[in-house]
C-alpha cells in the first residue's frame, strides 16, 4: 500500500514549519496550530481523548527549536515553551494540514458523512437508497 512521505521537512522564520509531500502537496504549520495539535499524554487524557491543553495556554510566539526524525513515521518537536514529549505522526501531520485545500477536503468530508450515514441505514432497512 502507498502512503504518501514528507520528502522535506523544514523550520520557517517565521516559527512554522513546512511539509512538503511525496504527492507534490505542501502544508504550512503555524507554530501555535501543530503545538495545540500535540497527541501526547500531558496534552490527550489517555482515557477518554479529552484535549488537556487550553490553546490559551501557548505562547502566541512559540517557535520549534529541534525537529528530529522518529523512525520512518513521524517527527519529534523541541518546542520553546519547554514542551518536548510529543511525536507527530506523518498521518497526523496530513490529516491536521490547515492548508485551504486539506481544510475544504475536510469540510466536504464532514458533510458528506451524514449522508453516507443515512444511506447505509436505509439500505439495511431495505428501503434502497434515497431519491436523488
């Protein structure tokens, strides 16, 4: 199975970080945005998923110091706050990419889920599909 792989994975001036996709794509994360993103256990209750981290709790000018690889799956960040103990996973890192692309392909998503929903209970019910 393909999976799409960073083939470039770089710290901006301006504190966000750049990814570019083997697919060609290319997501630009602000800094505060990939930190609150954070799935690690000071910021996810393991339990119930509950984010922990209040976004008013980050910095406005936080930066990453270090980016360092974590096998061939994910990245690790050094964040200037101190926070330290998070790994990004590459399908995280695409599936979170707020480029307007990604958050369009999200939104349709989104949309189109009830519906696909619906489809599938009328179909068990043997009602066959909604009316176009």
């Amino acid at each position: 199975m393909y999976k799409v792989q960073p083939v470039e994975i770089e710290k901006r001036g301006d504190g966000s970080i750049r990814v570019a996709w083997s697919d060609g794509h290319e997501g630009i994360y602000p800094a505060p945005y990939l930190r609150e993103s954070c799935h690690c256990a000071s910021c996810i209750e393991e339990w119930t998923g509950r984010k922990v981290i209040r976004p008013e709790a980050i910095p406005k000018d936080i930066r990453p110091l270090q980016i360092s690889a974590v096998g061939q799956y994910a990245i690790h960040i050094e964040w200037s706050d101190g926070h330290s103990t998070g790994i990004y996973a590459f399908d995280l890192l695409r599936s979170i990419c707020p480029c307007p692309v990604c958050v369009l392909a999200g939104i349709i998503v989104q949309i189109r889920k009830p519906f696909l929903h619906h489809k599938s209970i009328t179909a068990r019910a043997g009602h066959g599909p909604p009316p176009c």
